[in-house]
C-alpha cells in the first residue's frame, strides 16, 4: 500500500521528493505533533489511521479528524503555521514517509506538483472537519459509530483492525459505558465482533445501511478533490 498523495506524482518528482523521507513504522499511540509544540516532520501514512485531536485545558479530548493512506500529517506546516493547539497521534498503527519539516519547506514549492494536490487535500480534510462536527451534533452514536468503522476500514483496507472502548469514546466525544452499549448493538444485529479490543466487520453493507449520509459525502469529497474535480 502506497500513500496516494505521493502516488498521484509524476514518477520524476516522486524520485525527487523521496530522497528526502525516510520510511518508518507508525506505532500505536505514536505522537506525531503535541499540543503547542513546535511541529519536526510531516508524515504521509502508507498504512494505518491516525487520528486529529482538539485538546480542552482540563485535558480532555476529541477527535475532529482522521488521516489514513489519502492525506498527509503535518498539514499546518504546508499552510505556514509551525504548531497548533490540537495533538495527532496513530490510533491504528502502520507505516509511512517521514520528512523534516525543513526540508518539506525547500522542496514543495508553489510550484511543485504535491503543492497543488495539497491544496486540494486540506479542502478535502476541511470538509471533513466540518462534516464531523455536524454528525457529532445531529447524528446518533451507533450512526456515528459506523462512520467511524467505515472509514477506517477504507484506510487500512481490512475489516479486522484493533480498537479500546477508550478510543473509542475519544474518538467518538462519548463516555466508555455509551460506547459498549452502542457496539453491542451493533453485535447483536450481526454487524460486528467485537472482542477485546478488536473490532472485525462483519456486514458492511449493513454498517452502509446504518451510517448517516456523513460516510459518503466525506468519501465522496476527497474522491473528487484528490482526483482534481
């Protein structure tokens, strides 16, 4: 699996640019940016999901985004901030390019071609964002639930991947009691398993017909924007 911002460049700028990333693995829990700290390396994620926090003061979270195999971390450098309040870690782990921030700076250039996909992709990841915060308000937990499995599904591309009731009541801006609830019901429809702290789907057409319209726009967006539409 290949990020597919760097898969999208003409073969001679992907040379170019690679020379400058090293590959690593994107462990659990790995820190990518903390909270007002100053922010060291983009990643563009191959494999695995990380997840966008807004951090409260009492230091309580949720999150507001995801970034899989479509994006790239580190988006406030391309858009000339050095840190921002939130925090990014892996919440599925992986792998990806890592690329010093400096180096990022010299080498993607309004001129660039990975410039003008990244200007697509933070419209797409706005959208996003704003998405997510209307499903928050609107939508039902097991709605939002199936979102949430849907799309990191798409990003991982299995339908068994490793997850707590502690993510996911991070993840989801609920309490972990909330959490069981809706993921038994989800079991009891025969939709998932889960067990341990490992979620497998088991019907995603029915997950399909569960979620709100949030999946398919979301998706549908980046489709089109990372696609130059």
């Amino acid at each position: 699996m290949k990020n597919q911002l760097l898969a999208a460049l003409p073969s001679e700028e992907y040379s170019r640019l690679v020379a400058y990333m090293e590959v690593i693995p994107l462990e659990f829990k790995q820190e990518l940016y903390l909270p007002n700290q100053p922010i060291e390396y983009v990643y563009f994620v191959n494999y695995g999901v990380a997840s966008m926090l807004t951090v409260m003061t009492d230091g309580s979270a949720i999150e507001v985004a995801t970034v899989g195999n479509e994006g790239m971390v580190g988006l406030p450098v391309f858009l000339g901030a050095d840190r921002v309040p939130g925090e990014c870690f892996m919440q599925v782990p992986g792998s990806g390019f890592r690329m010093r921030v400096d180096a990022f700076k010299t080498h993607v250039t309004a001129d660039s071609p990975l410039y003008n996909l990244l200007q697509r992709y933070t419209q797409a990841l706005f959208n996003q964002i704003a998405q997510s915060a209307a499903c928050n308000r609107l939508h039902s937990t097991e709605q939002r639930m199936c979102r949430w499995l849907l799309m990191t599904a798409d990003r991982v591309e299995t339908d068994t991947f490793s997850l707590t009731q502690d993510f996911l009541s991070i993840m989801l801006g609920v309490n972990r009691s909330t959490v069981s609830l809706s993921a038994s019901i989800l079991q009891k429809a025969g939709l998932i398993n889960y067990t341990r702290g490992q979620i497998t789907i088991l019907d995603r057409s029915g997950l399909e017909d569960i979620t709100c319209e949030c999946y398919q726009i979301v998706k549908g967006e980046f489709n089109r924007l990372l696609n130059g539409k």
